[in-house]
C-alpha cells in the first residue's frame, strides 16, 4: 500500500505550528497574570503616589484588552480581517462618543 507522505508533512507542520500557538497563549497568559499582580501590588503596597495609580492600572488593562484581542480572540490570524476592522470601528465610535459627551460636560 502507498503511503502518502503530504499528509504526514502537513500533519507534521500543523502539530508544530499548533505547539508554537499553545507556548504563545502561556506566555501571554502568565504575562497578563503578572500584569495583574503588579496592579494589585501597586494598590496593596501604596507603592505609588496616588495621582498616577489610575493611570498606570490603565495602561495595564490596555495591555491586557490588547493580549485578550490579538492572542485570545485570535484577532492576529488570517481571516480575521473583518471581525478586528468591525471591533476596531466599535472602539473608535465609543472613543468619539466619550470624548465627546467629556467636552460637553466640561466646556
């Protein structure tokens, strides 16, 4: 019987693409963990003054909302053009719409 070998190498490179996949998600998981203790330290240990703890949690959630998108929701891939285009119109309408309702509230 013959074997065929494109198969064994497709499977051979979708098992190692899959494995770099699986050691990218951990380490942006235990990334987003470490993010996590560090906000929490910062609040615990009154390790800043309190004008820039606000911003800094901030910072770290966007960081977070960026690894959850790009790694998580697989927004990076292929094929994912038009779901990231319809998120990223989503965001900028909301920004717009905060930035605005803040100018009308403090003009």
């Amino acid at each position: 019987m013959v074997e065929n070998t494109s198969s064994k190498k497709v499977d051979s490179f979708q098992k190692r693409k899959n494995k770099e996949e699986m050691k990218t998600q951990l380490i942006t998981f235990a990334l987003m963990i470490v993010f996590t203790l560090i906000a929490f330290g910062i609040v615990v240990g009154e390790l800043m003054p309190k004008m820039f703890v606000i911003p800094t949690i901030l910072i770290l959630a966007f960081v977070q909302v960026a690894f959850q998108l790009y790694y998580f929701m697989h927004l990076k891939n292929a094929g994912h053009e038009m779901p990231a285009n319809m998120m990223y119109g989503g965001m900028w309408a909301a920004l717009l719409t905060v930035s605005g309702l803040v100018l009308l509230v403090w003009w």
